[in-house]
C-alpha cells in the first residue's frame, strides 16, 4: 500500500513535493493504522471482559435456580427406577421437558455465546495487527 503512495509523489512533477513531506505522510498513515488496531483491541478487551463477567455473575444468580429446580429430581429418576421409567417413557420425558428450567439455562447460555463471539474478534484483531484492519 505505501509504495502506490510513494509511486503517485513521483508521478506528481509539477507538484515536486519534498522526501521529508513523503515520510511525514508516511508516518502519519502508519500512526493512524496503530491507533486503529490499539482502539479495536482495547474495544475487543472490552467487551471480552465484560462477558466475563456477566457470565460469572449469571453463573452465581442462574445457577442454583438450575441445581435446585424438579428436573433434577425427576431426571434421578432414571439411575434409580430405570424399568418403571422404560414403561411410562412419555409421561417421564413430558415431564422432564415441563421442569427443565429453560430461562434459567438461556440465561447462562446467552452470556457465554456472547464470550465466543468477543473471544473470537479478540484473536483475530490480535492475530491481525500487523494489517491494516
């Protein structure tokens, strides 16, 4: 990319502009290339720790209300008395699915799919800061 600038100085005759005006611009497209990257990366740190920490703090609201729900009690169901939930199968797996606590799993399962994504544009921004972005 510097060397179309450079080539278009040289093309510029009836300008004749100075080396020391080359290099000034020069410097100034890498500096603002630099303060590009260090912003998305402070950006992608960001928001990285944010989700950080809105998973830990659904962890501890979410998380008991998941350990402490029915499903838990029911699903035992299934290491305890394996023949009587082989017969009434339908009615076990009805319900299973009622006392699944489903907000409470969404709850923590949002934070941490946005911990993914944040995670992900880190390492490319990291992997990636030598180009121009």
């Amino acid at each position: 990319m510097s060397q179309d600038f450079y080539n278009i100085f040289k093309s510029t005759i009836e300008i004749n502009p100075s080396e020391k005006l080359a290099g000034r611009i020069f410097a100034q497209i890498e500096a603002e290339k630099d303060r590009i990257i260090r912003r998305r990366l402070m950006i992608s740190r960001l928001s990285l720790g944010v989700s950080v920490a809105v998973f830990l703090v659904s962890i501890f609201s979410f998380g008991s209300t998941i350990l402490q729900s029915e499903f838990w009690s029911i699903m035992s169901l299934v290491f305890s008395d394996l023949v009587v939930v082989g017969q009434n199968w339908h009615d076990f797996t009805y319900s299973l699915l009622e006392t699944f606590p489903t907000m409470s799993v969404v709850a923590i399962l949002a934070p941490v799919m946005t911990l993914m994504f944040s995670f992900s544009a880190y390492l490319e921004i990291n992997s990636n800061k030598h180009k121009y972005i």
